[in-house]
C-alpha cells in the first residue's frame, strides 16, 4: 500500500510536471519601425503569438512609413488625397487630437522639416535656413481634412507619423496577443513600452527610464500593470555639428529642434497611442505646459528629466515610482 501511494505521489507529479505551463519569460525581436522591437511573453506556448504579434511591425510599416515608397502613406503624400485606408485614416484622426489639445506642439505635417533634418541619414547634417523657411510654409495640421476614410492634403501638405506610430502599432500587438490569449507580457518598440496585466506571480513589471545619455544607466523606475510607458528624448537621436547638438524633437514653430532644458519626457498612460502622442507633444511644450496639459487628461501621468537630471513629475505620476 505504502508503496503504491509514492508510486502514485511521484507518477502525479511527474504527470503534473510535464503538462505544467512555463512561466519563464521567451522573448522574440527584430529590428523594424527603424529601431529595436520586442515581445516578452511569460508562457512557453505562446512563442508563436508573440512572434506574429511581432509580424505585424512590418504591416504596419507598410502602411505608415514616410520614406518607403511601396507604403499608404507614401501614396497618400504624393497625391495628397487618399480614400478607403481604414487604418491610415483612424490614426491621423487620432493624431490631429492631439494635435489640436497640444496647440501644434504635435503636428503631424512637420514631415517637410524631418526629411530636410533627415537624422536616420548616415551623414546627416543642419540644413540650409531658406529651406527650412520654405518647408514651414506647409507645415500646419489644419491642412489635413478628413471626411468617412477620406483625406485630403491641402497646401502641399504632407505627413510623418513618427512622433505617434509606434503607440499606435503597440496598442494593436497588445489586442492580437490579448485576443489569443496572453495574458502577461511586454511589447518594446524603441523607447516604446507596452505592459500586458501583470507578471504571472501577480506583481507589476519594472521598467526603468533611461538616464538620457548614460545608456544602461537608468534614472528613475517604474512599476506597471496593464500599462504603456513611452519616452521622447533628445537623446534617442541626434548629431553634432560645430560643438551642437541637432535632436529630432522640432518646434514646427520655427523648424528646428527644440530648444528648451529637457532632455526626456516619459508618458504612462493605459493606451500607447496616447503615450506616445502626448511624449512628443510635451516634450515640444516644455516643463510647465506639458505638465499644465497632463493635469488636464485622465490616466496620462508625465515624468520629466530636465538638462540637470532633475526630476519632474505630473500629478499622480509619483504612484508608479518604486
Ligand atoms: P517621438 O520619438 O515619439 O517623440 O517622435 C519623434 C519623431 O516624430 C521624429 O523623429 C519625427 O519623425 C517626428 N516629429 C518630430 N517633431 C515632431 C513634432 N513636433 N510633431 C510631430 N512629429 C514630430
Ligand atoms: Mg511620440
């Protein structure tokens, strides 16, 4: 009897053993959206999810890239009117939202002045003043209409949705992977973080701010749950030229980057869309707007590293500081 009960012990937890799910992270990555991008999921079986999730970077490159010539987007540039693209028209009303709450401190029709600054460039170098006056001309997101799917460009106007894509890409890798199944996991596309529930255990995730910089040094970390964690930096991008730094950031306002004491603007928001809208939009604000505009919108909370490494926080943003 004795020994048919540990025959039995050891049998069910040999069988319990093998069918039991691993919750040992499996991450799959790729270089897409012109950066580092990511998925870590917390179950062994859903290796395949995470990698289709990750699949869609290069569909939605497809459609939003400014530079490819094969994407929506680039067609929508070149003819300045396009109809029936669900998705290209879903994110640009999205966009001009915040566009329109930021005053033009996000405005999606600077793609003039970044292809002008050019910085994916190898080379890239401080553009020549009289085009940079002639590419403002265009710039104003109040040439873009939009009418049931239909935009239109007006003006010469054209579009870059580098400062919002990302946000908008993480949130729909976040629904495939939700709607197959996981149920903890995190999306990075860049400087863009997208938390599925929490970690199997239960607990948040942690995730650290860059100190800007100082790669691998971290500034600040955070601990989120069914959250999306996005920074803007001038630190992401950038070169130097005559002892000047040149970073992506611009103030559509006068064309070149922007010059204010900020080095990094981190957005924590449920939405990476909105993240992502709003860390380009208070980073071109500066300390006090961005601040004053966050304090105006539910579950969007800011963290703000100044020149100094001092450390800014909107309301309710101290929550996630461990
Ligand atoms: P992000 O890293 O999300 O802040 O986005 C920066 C990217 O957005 C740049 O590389 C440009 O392609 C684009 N961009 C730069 N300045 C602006 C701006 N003021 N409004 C909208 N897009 C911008
Ligand atoms: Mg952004």
């Amino acid at each position: 009897m004795k020994k048919l009960l540990i025959f039995l012990i050891v049998f069910i937890s040999f069988f319990l053993g093998g069918c039991r799910t691993s919750s040992e992270p499996i991450t799959v990555s790729d270089f897409a959206l012109d950066t580092y991008v990511s998925v870590t999921v917390y179950d062994a079986r859903h290796e395949d999810t995470a990698r289709k999730a990750l699949d869609l970077c290069s569909d939605y490159e497809l459609l939003f890239s400014m530079t490819n010539p094969q994407s929506t987007l680039y067609e929508l540039n070149h003819s300045g009117f396009l109809k029936d693209s669900v998705e290209l028209s879903d994110i640009i009303y999205g966009a001009l939202e915040y566009c329109r709450i930021s005053h033009g401190a996000l405005d999606i029709t600077v793609s003039p002045l970044s292809s002008l600054w050019d910085f994916t460039s190898a080379a890239p170098s401080v553009p020549d003043n009289n085009d940079i006056t002639d590419a403002l001309k265009t710039v104003s997101y109040d040439n873009v209409s939009l009418i049931d799917n239909a935009i239109t460009l007006q003006n010469g106007a054209s579009i870059d949705l580098g400062a919002v894509a990302k946000g908008y890409i993480a949130d729909a890798m976040r629904d495939y992977l939700v709607e197959n199944g996981v149920k903890s996991a995190i999306i990075r596309l860049g400087g863009n973080i997208l938390c599925i529930g929490s970690k199997p255990d239960g607990s948040d995730y942690a995730i650290g701010i860059e100190k800007p910089f100082y790669a691998g040094e971290v500034s600040e970390c955070l601990l989120v749950s069914d959250y999306s964690v996005v920074t803007s930096g001038i630190y992401q991008r950038y070169f130097e030229e005559n002892g000047i730094l040149y970073h992506h950031i611009i103030d559509p306002s006068t064309g070149y980057p922007v010059e204010n004491n900020l080095y990094s603007v981190t957005i924590v928001s449920p939405s990476s869309f909105t993240a992502d809208c709003l860390s380009t939009a208070c980073f071109v604000l500066g300390l006090e707007e961005g601040i004053a505009l966050l304090d105006t919108i539910d579950n969007a909370y800011g963290i703000f590293i100044t020149s100094d490494y001092e450390i800014y926080y909107s309301e309710g943003a101290k929550q996630f500081v461990k």
